[in-house]
C-alpha cells in the first residue's frame, strides 16, 4: 500500500465504461485479474507495485481520451475485441 488516497473506483468505473471497455477487458489492460479487479472495488488494498502500475495505466487511458478523441465514432461501431486491440496500440504510444 502506499502513502497516496486510494483509487476512487466509482471514477475508475467511469472511465471504464466511457471507454466501453468490459471488466475482462479493462483488467487486461491492467495486467491483472477479474478477481483481483473486482476485489480492489470493494476496497481491498493494493501492493505498492500494482498502485503505481494502475495509476501509470490510467494516466495513459486519460491520454487517450484526450488526444485520440476516445472514443471517436469509429471506435464505436467497433466490435469489442477490435476496440481493445485498438486501445492496445494507442498505449503503446504512451511508453
């Protein structure tokens, strides 16, 4: 756990639906399980490690929002796994 708030899941969600992204898909995105996903909405801690790689993860996926316009119209008509694969490559943008 780390000296910072914790993260506000209700915005995490948000985000996550703004984006159309499912849990599964989200969590992927992460790194990390469904369970472990669902588990830090309901409050459990996270380790140090994963704290910093959820905040990193999130600041890009507000990149993307903001500099590719996400989600634009054709990222709506997307079909689901087309739409993660494109945010996949948007990412990778942001190393």
């Amino acid at each position: 756990m780390t000296n910072k708030a914790p993260l506000d899941f209700s915005k995490v969600e948000s985000l996550r639906k703004h984006m159309m992204l499912t849990i599964t898909d989200l969590s992927s995105v992460l790194g990390v399980s469904r369970m472990t996903y669902h588990s830090w909405r309901k409050g459990q801690p996270m380790r140090k490690e994963n704290d910093k790689k959820m905040r990193t993860t999130l600041r890009k996926l507000l990149a993307v929002m903001q500099d590719k316009e996400w989600p634009s119209p054709d990222i709506i008509v997307m079909e689901p796994a087309d739409r993660k694969k494109r945010l996949l490559e948007y990412l990778e943008e942001y190393h």
